[in-house]
C-alpha cells in the first residue's frame, strides 16, 4: 500500500499538471538505509588516438563495476548521461550495454539514466515505458524530470528528479518563454518548476548533465560553451540534498550540493593523474553519506618523459602494456624512434622529441629578431595560419596596434 504522503502527492501532482499530459510518481520499498551508486561517462565506444577502448570498457563493467554492485546491492543506479560516445553507437557498444542493464536488473538494482550530450537520445528512448515498468528509467526529454522516481527505506525517503542534458531552444519551446537565454538561465527555471513538487521529510537527488561554473573540464571533453553561455552557477543546486552531475570527466565537486563522478576510465593523457572511481551513496538520517570506491583499469594512460635509450631498456626488460605518450628529452633526433619502441610499448599512443620542437622555436624566434611588428605579424598568419596577409587584415592589425601603443 501506498502511504497516505505519496497518495496525496500523486493528487496535487495531477492538479497541477493535467494540462501537461500528466505522469504519476513511481513509488519503490526498499530495505534501510537506501544505497546509490553515482557513476556517469561511460563513453561506450571511445577511441584514444585511434584505438578502441571497448575491451578497457567491458573490463570496467564486468571486473569492477558489477562485481561492486553484487557485493554492495545498491538500491538505484544513477547513470549520469553520455553512455555512448557518440548519438549513433556502434553496434559493439550498445551489446555491452544491453548486457550490463540486463545484469543489473537480474541482481533487482533499479537504473536511472538520463541522455548526454554525446548520446542520442530518441535513439535510447526506445522502448523506455516498457523498460520503466521493469525498474529502467530512461530521461531523453525535458519533460521526463517532472515524473520523479519516489523510494522509501524504513524512515528514509528520496525522490529523485532525472533532468537530462538541457538544449536551450527545446526549454524556450517547452516554457513557450523566448526570453530564456543560456543554459543557465534554462536550468534555473527548469528548477523552480521542480522545487514546488518536493515532498516534505524526504531527500530529494537531483541528476542531470551539464557544465558547472568554476569546474575543472579535461581534454577528452568537447567544446562546451561559448562565452560562458553552457555555464550553470552551481548554487542552483543548493535545494536538493545531492546534485549527481555528469559531463565533466575529472572526479570533483560543484558548490554545496553538486558532485560529478567523473568519468570510469582515463580518456585523454590530461587526466592521468586523475583518481579515477565512482560514488556510493547511503541515506543516513536524513542526509547522504559518500564513498568513492575506486577504480583499477586493465590499462593505464599515462605520458612517460625521459631518453631514448632509457625508455628503450625500461620497456625490454618489462613490456608496458599501458597507453602511453612517450616524451623524449634527447638532445638529438631520434629515427624511427616508435618503430623501434612499439614492441616493447604495444599500446604506444604517440613518441615526441622536444629537441625537435625546441630547435624549430628557436630557429624561427633568432629569424624574426629585431624584426618589425607589421613582418612578424605576416610571419604568424603564414606559420601558424596558413595565409598570406592580405591589405584589410594589415590595417586592421595597425589600428589595433596603435590603439595598444596610445599612452
């Protein structure tokens, strides 16, 4: 049965959104306390420098993963958007998903999964209702946060609102309010339509995907704003007890409420000193308790810096099954140095000579010494970008430099 609490929530719910094809809340029981486990960025389907990831990502689910799910029996899963790499996944990529949410459902564990902006979210919206109806909850659409997932565990309760990746124009269209600019000023009215559906003595987990100002964003990551228009201000958060966000790959924190889980597995060289892991969450007397749980890869990214004839030892005495960039310190050029370092470095991403890159800087700095702004500017268009320098772009260059010069 239904407690009184969640009957009357389902009937003000409908008053308020029967104009708006309304859903009713999903009510589950669960045993105390209730447990989360956070994860997001799952990337099926990644390349790194050309190279399938898949066999690195089925290990994550089936090593690591699944296993922490058998031994720690988490209530939901909260999957925080980007679960393929890219809108059409490869077949491959979508198997291991099919599997891994078959696995989960068999071990009774609910999923909630909200879209990213790398997944193709009419694509994963197949078959969502009959998937909700057997503990799989898919968020593709704006309109999916305002139909909450209720559970219950002893005293503890948590409603959970899943908000998938917000284009601006769809929130325009769904408010009918072009006044909406940015995704900040979006997600800030999506909120204040959520807040009023709160239920009272009960934790309330927000999910969603999206860029949290002052975040640290890594290079596996796409473009995500444009003058700060992609930024949300992270106290937006502040009235839900947890803000489980997905979009930024390094593990860390967004204002009070906000924590990205980061991304399972290293998906560029700047993220190598990242502590790659996931969250479980426990509901402990009205609040959330987290605990990282760590991640062991099948293999490392890393960049290795040092001379050639090093890094050749190093890798005969012990092959390197890691993806690596090799960085050499030679003060020399090496030939063939990848060549010759790949049977011992298999997984070798790329072999980089600084002598190289110094000996061009310095050549090209000594060329244009007590040269002129106006023949050092036309140096740069050549060099770096690839065009002569035509009359308008000289003298927008001389106004601009006379503008800079004026005292």
């Amino acid at each position: 049965m239904y407690s009184p609490a969640v009957l009357c929530y389902n009937l003000v719910y409908y008053l308020r959104l029967k104009k708006k094809s309304p859903k009713f809340l999903t009510f589950y029981k669960a045993e105390a306390p209730l447990k989360f486990f956070h994860t997001s960025d799952w990337h099926l389907g990644r390349m790194l420098y050309g190279r399938s990831l898949l066999e690195d990502q089925r290990y994550f689910l089936e090593q690591v993963f699944l296993p922490a799910v058998e031994r720690e029996r988490p209530d939901c899963i909260l999957l925080a958007g980007d679960i393929y790499d890219r809108q059409i996944a490869p077949p491959e990529a979508i198997r291991l998903f099919d599997r891994t949410l078959s696995r989960l459902t068999e071990l009774n564990c609910k999923v909630a999964v909200i879209s990213g902006n790398h997944d193709g979210s009419d694509r994963i919206a197949i078959l969502k209702n009959i998937l909700r109806k057997n503990g799989v909850f898919l968020a593709t659409e704006l309109s999916d946060a305002f139909s909450p997932i209720f559970l219950e565990a002893g005293e503890e309760k948590a409603q959970l609102f899943l908000l998938p990746y917000l284009d601006s124009s769809a929130v325009r269209d769904y408010f009918q309010d072009d006044t909406l600019r940015g995704e900040g000023a979006c997600m800030a009215r999506v909120l204040s339509e959520l807040e009023p559906l709160f239920l009272p003595d009960c934790l309330h987990i927000l999910m969603t995907h999206c860029f949290a100002a002052g975040s640290a964003p890594s290079d596996s990551e796409s473009t995500m704003f444009v003058g700060g228009s992609g930024e949300v201000p992270p106290e937006l958060f502040s009235s839900f007890d947890y803000a489980a966000l997905g979009h930024l790959h390094g593990p860390q924190r967004a204002g009070k409420t906000g924590r990205y889980s980061g991304s399972p597995l290293k998906y560029s060289v700047d993220e190598e000193s990242q502590k790659k892991s996931f969250l479980m969450l426990e509901s402990d007397q009205g609040a959330l308790k987290q605990t990282e749980l760590p991640i062991v890869p099948l293999r490392d990214v890393r960049r290795i810096t040092g001379l050639f004839q090093d890094l050749l030892s190093a890798g005969q005495d012990h092959t390197c099954e890691d993806y690596v960039e090799l960085e050499l310190t030679d003060k020399a050029p090496i030939l063939l140095a990848a060549e010759r370092l790949r049977p011992y470095y298999p997984n070798l991403l790329s072999v980089t000579n600084r002598w190289a890159a110094d000996s061009a800087v310095g050549e090209r700095a000594q060329k244009l010494q007590n040269q002129t702004e106006d023949v050092i500017f036309r140096s740069f268009l050549k060099d770096v970008c690839n065009i002569e320098a035509a009359g308008p772009d000289l003298e927008l260059f001389s106004e601009i430099l006379r503008e800079v010069d004026k005292p």
